[in-house]
C-alpha cells in the first residue's frame, strides 16, 4: 500500500475508534442518567424500587403541605386521581407551587414509601400542565374507569 | 468516493423522520377520543358563579348543551369568549365549568365580557375537572338531553373547530 | 383614544406580508430562469426583488409593533401578549414573545440577511449571486406561507374585541428578552447564507476555493450573533429564573447549542477547503446541517412539537406543516447533495500529522458533541413514541457526554492552531510547546492548592485545559511575532481574532470549572434582623416591604451584605406578582464583580415575617459569559479581514 494511504488508513481507523468510543460511553452513560417518571400509582404499588432516582409528579393534594416549624422542611402528597404518595423536600418551592396545581419532583423513594424530592418544578405558566402529569392523570383516569366497569359487571352477575 | 455513499445522509434523514411520522400518527389515534365519550357526566353537587344556588348532575339533563370549561386565569378563554357570545346569541344552550377560580374575578369577568353561559359551575379546587379529566382550560364538552358526554374539544372554540363540532351538535337536537 | 382598528394597521400589515410573498416567490424564480437561459437581465432581477421582499416583511413587522404600542387588542395575537399596563418598550419585545411574532421576525430577518448578500457581494459573479438569493427565496416562501397559513399574527377578535390583554408572560417581561431571542435568530437565520452558498455551490458544480472564501465571513457573522445569542440565553435565564443555574440541558437551550456546535465546525471546515481545496463535500454536508438544526431549533422547539406530542395533536395542522416544510428544505437539500456533490477525492495530500488533521478531528469531536446534544434530546421523545413510557435525560449525563469531549477539543485546540498544513513533525511541535504545557500542568496544581487544600481532581483538569489553551496560544504567537510586541499587530487581523476566540473558550472554562467547584448555597429560613453566614459573606436581613411595579406589586426583602465585618452592598430581592395574569416571579438580587457573584433570591412567605430565602455565592460566574464575549470579538475581527475583499477583487479582475 502507498505510505500516504497507509497513514490515512491509520486516522480512519483511529477516528471510527474514538467515536465508537465516545457512542459507548454515551449509551453507558445514558443508562445511567435517565430518570425514568412514574405515576403516584406505581410507587405507591411498589413498583419503584427504593433508592432510585426518578422523576415522579401529581397534583399537590388539597389540604397536604406542611411546613417544619424551624427550617424549610415541607411535605405534601401528590395525586394522580387513583393513589396518593407522600413527599418531602427540604428547600426553595418554585413560585408556581400550591395546592391543587401540577408538580413534577425529582427524587428517590425511601424504605418507608416517603417520596424524597431534591427537585420540585412547577412550571411557570399556570395555563400548562406538565405533559407528565397529563397522561399520569389520563392513565390513572382510564384505570379506574376499567376497574369501575369490571367491579360493575361483576356485580351483575 | 461512491456515489452511494453520498445517499447515506439522506437515508438517516428519511428515517428519523419516518420514525417521528409514525411515532406522531400512533400518538394521535391513542390520545384524542377522551375515555369519557358516551360516558354519562361526573357526578357532582357545586355552587354556581352568579347566585350561589347549588346544582347537581340531574340539572344537566333535558337538553343538549355544551360545557364549557374556563377561567379568569386563562388566556386562551379570552381570546374564546367572543366566540362563545355568538353561539349564545344564535340560541346554543352553554353551561360553563369556572375552573380553579375565584368566584368574584369570575363575576367581574361576565359582566365586563358578557355572559353567554345558561349559569356558571364553580369548580374552585378544580375536583370536578378532574373527573372530567381536564388538562387546563379551556375545554368543551358537548353533552345530550340525557347528560351524555359526545364529544369533546381541546382548546379554544372558533369558527373553524366549530364546523365539526357544531354538525355534531345540531344532529343531537 | 386612536384606534389601529379604525386605521386598519393589521390589515396593512397582512397586506404586506402577502407582497412579500409575491416577491418571495418572483425571487426564487426570475433568477434562477434567469441562470438556466444564461440570460444576465434576468439574473440581475435577484438583488431588486432581495431588498423588495425585505422592505414589505419590515412593513409587515413594523406594523405589528404599532398594533402592540397602540394596544389594538382586536388582535387576537396582541391580546393574548399583551396588556395596557405593559410598559411600551416590552409592549414592543412581546412582539416575538410567542409563536405567531416569533415568526414574523424570523422571516424578517431572513429577508434582511438577504438585503445584506444583495449590497455586499458586488464582487461576485452573477450567476452565483442570483442562485444564492433565489435559494434564500425558496426558504423565505416557505416560511411565509407558514405564517399566513397557520400562524397569522394579524388575525383579529372580531366583532367583540376584549377590553384588555392578556398581558406578556411575565418571565418574558424582561430586558434580556428584548434583545436575546432576536440575537439568537439572527444566528439561526444566518446560517441560512452559509446554506445558500453551499447550494449554489453544488447546483453550479462550483464547489471550489472561491467558494469557500465567499461562504466564510457569512458564516462567521452568523455564528457570532449565535454565541452572543447564546450567551444571552444563559445571562437571562441566570438571573430571571431565580434559581442562579446558568446552563439547563433543556430542549431550549439544546436547540440553540447545536446549530452553534455545527457552525463551530463548518467555520474551521471551511478553513480547510478555503486554504486547500479539501474536505469540500464534508464542508456543503456541514452547511445542510447547520441550517437545518437552526429550522429544528427555531420551530419545533418554539411551536412546542419537540418539548411535548399534545402540543403536536392539539394543533395538527401547523405539526403537519412544519414537519413537512423541514421534510422539503432538509430533504430536498441532502438529496441534491446526494446527487451532484463530488464523488472524486481531492486532490491535496495531507500526513497525519497536519492542521488537516488537527482540523479534521476537530470537525469530528464537536460534530459529535452536537449529536450527543441532538440524542439527549430527542432520546425521551423516541422513547415515548415507542410507548415506553416517560423519561428525561438529566444535566449528568450531558455534563458526561461534554466533559471528555471538551477536554480533548482543548487539548487539540492548543496544537492545532500551530500546527502547519500538509505536513508537520510532532518534534517540531513537541519542541515549541512542551514549556506551555508544563506550565499549564503546574499552574493548574499551584491555584487548585490555593483554592482548597484538597486537590480537587476535575478543577486540575478543567484549569489545565484551560492554562494550556492560553499558554500554547500565546507560545504560537511569540514564535510568529518572533518575541516583538511591535511585530504583533501585523500578523493579520483574523490570526488575532482567532487567538482571541481560542482565548475565550479558556475563560469560558475556567468559569465553568470555578462556578461549578466552588459555587456555595443555602436555603435558609429567615427573619427580619437575622444574619447568616455563608463562605466569606454575611448576610444580613434588614426589612421586608411591598414595591409597587407599573404592572407588578412586589415582595421585597432587604439584605446589608458584608464582607470581613465591612458592608460591602445593599441588595433587594423582590417577589413579582403581576396583576394581569396573577403570576409571581421571583426577581433576584445580584451583587456581580468580575471573580464573583453574590446571588439572594426569595422562596415563599413562611409565618409570622419569615422568609425562606436562598443565599448563593458562586465564584468566577461572569467567566462564563466574558468568554462568550472574547469569542464574538474574535469573530468580528475574522469578518473584518480585508483579505475576503481584496482577493476577490483580484479575482475579478483575472
């Protein structure tokens, strides 16, 4: 082979390297990183496992949040319609943050099913629904229009 | 260099682009018709916005209606409420759902914008939005004499949206 | 009370926007009849109907502005954006606060890029010229077909319009959005130049020097209103979102990343081909994409497609559209490279070790860095299509992905710029930079000890690429100035401007690495009178107290700050809630010097006249953004090289 395209072939060799590299090292990564969001309905089915960080969300329960009395400690539960899990996060809410409205948290699920958030977003236009939240709802929705008909022709019977 | 290979470029670009076709078309049929159609309407038992009475389910039968679900808060309800008006002037019965509001701002709002609603749900926790399953306002639902749920309409109420939904409508009657 | 209404502004406007089309539309085709015929009168059509079309999109622009001013809310889209108690110079910024003015910006800039390849390319042939313009054409008509189709700004609530708006999204009501999003476009729609020429380029078979010569100040102009537009992006969302992150990973911000990233590379790349005559088809490959990452950018993200699949079934008719018109604009242009890019190899011979190369793995590593931008982003969307079910793809893993591929992009960065063409000896090299990079390497351990007395592994890394970057950069330039300041200046403007560019990107590291190690925060609970400490900072909570906006009424907070016992500021933070549309928005106090940033922001009103308020001290915050600056400047002084003219010129002549 001619020394010239010898060396060439070298560099094509050493670039398909360093992007398969770089792709592997992605798709490693990405297993990792990806934070999966599940519905109160999952966790609280125990379908989460503890010590996982996923993104979870809800409506913020009517009635839920409270506050430590000496730091900024605040729990409250989230709904999907069909279940309620608890929260905690100790820190800043987003301005956008109340009752009744869509949240997503970022966050693990600890032994005792507490939801434990190191993230709370709401997002800054009321008029917006977190699409998360959305089909968590819609899902939790359907589920329980299912489980209301089964119950109902069971009862029929 | 092969002349083929130059294709590559556009064969990724043609399938992502087939993958976001048919991931779109998927989306479309699994989502729009709400689980509620031919579903009678929630129970509920709320106050109304103009005089404070209570009303339940049963106050929805006897004729067909829409159910319009809006907010002093939303934008879009705005830009829908003339609109609304209209339907009210050419005799469309609407009753509307006051969603996650404030009574008072929503008795500001008809009286400044005109009322085109038969009366007024309050919904001030947003509960029986979310047996309706409502994302955010505004929503409408068309309902028959007998408190069925036809169909149903994400978003603003316009002229366009109305050709269809309006047919749907006038069939009912 | 003057009414546009009465005058019928919008009409007008809508009327313009329809001349412009015809104009659009006589632009694609005249000229390029005009080529096919060899007939010159016909081509000469191109520059007339260029400044025509923008005149009428202006108009067009313009008169939306007015209706925005003079509160027309009969207006659908004033109405839903803006309010009368909106003060006028946001009145005029909510032009573009959303879908509709977005996009009437977008293809007035457009049009306006097209003026500019109309007055300043009296140098070149004029073939070439009508082919540009006629390609620009081809984008402008569909883009506003696009907006009088399915996003008409003029549209109008009639017969009963509302007594008030809706008011501007309160985030949005902010000086930085005056100017950032119209920066950014200018970027995005720039690249629209670099995309014609390239084009052209292959429809005329002229892929050559020349070519590439004409394509780079373009290119370069805007690939700087992209990084001041980014810049921008990041400064606004630092100090309006309350939360002192500067860089978020969201759709956004990816959006406007990797038409940067891509342009980034095709600026280098067209180095090569300009100086040598290589790569040609990778640099017309990099020209599509660029551009077609910017239409990714500007409209799936902006119309909410990208972010969320209801935003896509709510509104199917401007999804269809869109996807459809960025089938036709990236198809069609991947299929004409397809068929009459070169299939021969070029001609130039390079060794391994050369700038080719340098420059080529360069092209490599941020191509890849825009694609790891590109999977991070559409990875959740593919995976919900797949029902899968619902995921994002968090800060770690881009900050994965970025890290090792920025190291190595400095590590190359630091040699490549010295390294000759054709072929060069890593001896050479070896012998002219092994003092730099021993420098770098200790410096980077002498101010890491300083900082803490743990050795933090990734701030060596991070100060190291950037020293090195610095210190071989400044070794390149001794050796060509040969060790006289004097000499400096005659090296020739775009070297400088390149030294400088290279230069930002260190301080843009050496920000990143400080803001991200060493930052400091604490959340707080907070009563008037209460002091709290935080790293070498006191902060004391001196009252709390309602500030009444034009449009607002706030919370605010009052804090002394002091440094070793001296009270160095007064800083308020504030709570904005607006009356429109009751929104709050968190206003945070920053006291900036150029090595740190003092950030206070508020959280909620807790019993009693407690507050939760987060303190934050980051250091070396403004790095990030200076480096952005430095890179600009560096840019400008590339495009101001009269080397484009005078060879032009010359070539004219021949």
């Amino acid at each position: 082979m001619h020394p010239q395209r010898k060396k060439r072939l070298h560099l094509i060799l050493f670039l398909v390297l360093a992007v398969a590299s770089a792709v592997g090292l992605a798709m490693y990564s990405l297993s990792q990183n990806i934070n999966l969001f599940q519905t109160p309905t999952q966790i609280a089915n125990g379908e989460v496992p503890p010590g996982r960080t996923i993104r979870a969300g809800g409506l913020v329960v009517e009635g839920s949040v409270e506050r430590d009395q000496q730091g900024l400690g605040v729990t409250f539960r989230v709904t999907d319609g069909q279940s309620e899990v608890p929260v905690f996060y100790d820190g800043i809410l987003p301005d956008l943050f109340r009752e009744g409205q869509g949240i997503v948290a970022l966050g693990e699920v600890n032994t005792e099913g507490l939801f434990v958030a190191s993230e709370v977003l709401a997002k800054h236009d009321e008029n917006y629904m977190p699409p998360e939240v959305q089909a968590a709802l819609e899902q939790a929705h359907q589920d329980g229009k299912a489980q209301m008909e089964a119950a109902a022709k069971e009862a029929s019977y | 260099m092969n002349r083929l290979l130059l294709f590559i470029p556009l064969v990724i670009f043609a399938l992502m682009g087939l993958v976001f076709w048919v991931g779109l078309g998927i989306e479309d049929k699994t989502s729009l018709p709400s689980p509620l159609i031919g579903k009678p309407f929630p129970e509920f038992e709320l106050g109304v916005v103009e005089d404070g009475r209570t009303l339940t389910t049963k106050d929805l039968q006897g004729q067909p209606a829409l159910v319009n679900v809006w907010a002093t808060w939303c934008p879009t309800c705005k830009a829908e409420h003339a609109f609304l008006n209209e339907l009210a002037e050419q005799g469309i019965r609407i009753i509307g759902i006051n969603y996650k509001d404030d009574v008072m701002k929503a008795r500001d709002w008809l009286k400044a914008y005109g009322n085109p609603y038969a009366y007024n749900l309050s919904d001030p926790q947003g509960k029986l939005g979310l047996e309706l399953g409502v994302y955010g306002a505004p929503e409408t639902f068309l309902i028959d004499s007998e408190g069925i749920i036809r169909g149903k309409h994400i978003g603003d109420l316009n002229p366009v949206v109305w050709e269809s939904l309006g047919k749907q409508f006038g069939e009912m009657q | 009370m003057l009414n546009t209404a009465m005058l019928h502004l919008p009409e007008i406007g809508q009327f313009a926007l329809i001349l412009a089309f015809i104009m659009a539309v006589l632009q694609v085709i005249i000229p390029l009849f005009g080529v096919n015929r060899g007939q010159l009168w016909l081509m000469g059509y191109a520059r007339p109907l260029a400044v025509g079309q923008a005149l009428f999109l202006v108009i067009s622009l313009v008169l939306l502005a007015t209706s925005f001013v003079m509160d027309d809310f009969s207006v659908a889209y004033v109405a839903a954006n803006s309010n009368s108690l909106l003060p006028t110079p946001y009145k005029i910024s909510a032009v573009w606060g959303a879908h509709e003015g977005s996009l009437l910006l977008w293809v007035t800039m457009l049009g306006l890029w097209g003026v500019a390849v109309a007055l300043l390319s009296r140098s070149l042939p004029l073939d070439m010229v009508a082919r540009v313009l006629s390609i620009m054409g081809m984008v402008s008509v569909g883009f506003i077909l696009f907006t009088l189709e399915t996003s008409n700004p003029f549209a109008r609530i009639l017969p009963s319009p509302p007594q008030d708006g809706a008011d501007l999204n309160p985030l949005l009501q902010d000086f930085g959005l005056i100017v950032h999003p119209p920066t950014l476009y200018m970027g995005y729609v720039g690249l629209s130049v670099a995309f014609a020429f390239a084009l052209a380029a292959l429809m005329s078979g002229r892929l050559d020097a020349a070519w590439a010569r004409w394509s780079r100040p373009w290119t370069t102009a805007a690939w700087i209103f992209l990084t001041v537009g980014i810049a921008l992006g990041s400064w606004w969302a630092y100090y309006e979102l309350g939360w002192g992150g500067w860089w978020f990973w969201d759709p956004v911000e990816n959006a406007s990343l990797m038409p940067w990233l891509v342009a980034t590379a095709l600026l280098h790349s067209l180095a090569v081909t300009e100086k040598r005559g290589l790569f040609k088809s990778w640099t017309v490959l990099l020209a599509i994409f660029a551009f077609s990452l910017s239409l990714l950018g500007t409209f799936l993200v902006r119309s909410g497609v990208l972010t969320s699949v209801h935003a896509f079934a709510s509104d199917p008719e401007r999804g269809v559209f869109i996807l459809a018109l960025l089938g036709i604009c990236v198809g069609g242009s991947l299929l004409l490279y397809a068929l009459k890019a070169p299939t021969v190899a070029s001609v130039g011979r390079y060794d391994v070790v050369s700038r080719e190369t340098a420059l080529l793995v360069n092209n490599l590593l941020l191509v890849v860095m825009a694609l790891a931008v590109l999977t991070g982003t559409l990875y959740p969307l593919v995976y919900d299509f797949m029902g899968l079910g619902k995921l994002s793809v968090g800060a770690a893993w881009f900050n994965t992905m970025f890290v090792p591929l920025t190291v190595a992009l400095a590590l190359l960065m630091g040699v490549g710029a010295m390294t000759r063409w054709k072929s060069d000896r890593v001896s050479r090299l070896g012998g002219q930079l092994w003092i730099a990079g021993v420098l770098a390497i200790v410096f980077a351990i002498v101010v890491a000890l300083l900082l803490s007395e743990a050795v933090n592994g990734s701030v060596v890394l991070g100060l190291g690429i950037s020293f090195w970057l610095i210190f071989a950069t400044c070794a390149d330039v001794w050796k060509k100035s040969r060790g006289r300041l004097g000499k400096i200046p005659s090296l020739g403007v775009s070297y400088l401007g390149m030294v400088i560019a290279h230069v930002g990107v260190a301080v843009t590291i050496i920000g990143v690495t400080m803001v991200s190690n060493y930052s400091i925060d604490k959340s707080v609970r907070m009563v008037p009178g209460q002091v709290e400490t935080l790293g070498d900072y006191q902060f004391e909570f001196t009252e709390a107290g309602t500030i009444d906006g034009p449009n607002y009424t706030s919370q605010a907070t009052r804090f002394n700050l002091y440094k070793e016992g001296k009270n160095i500021e007064v800083l308020t933070a504030e709570k904005r809630r607006y009356h429109a549309r009751g929104s709050v928005m968190t206003e945070a106090a920053i006291d900036v010097t150029l090595f740190r940033d003092v950030y206070i922001s508020m959280g909620e009103a807790l019993e009693g006249d407690a507050w939760g308020m987060r303190l934050q001290v980051k250091p070396y915050m403004r790095w990030v953004w200076l480096g952005a600056i430095f890179m600009s400047l560096g840019g400008f002084m590339a495009v101001l090289d009269k080397r484009y003219r005078r060879r032009q010129k010359k070539e004219k002549l021949a």
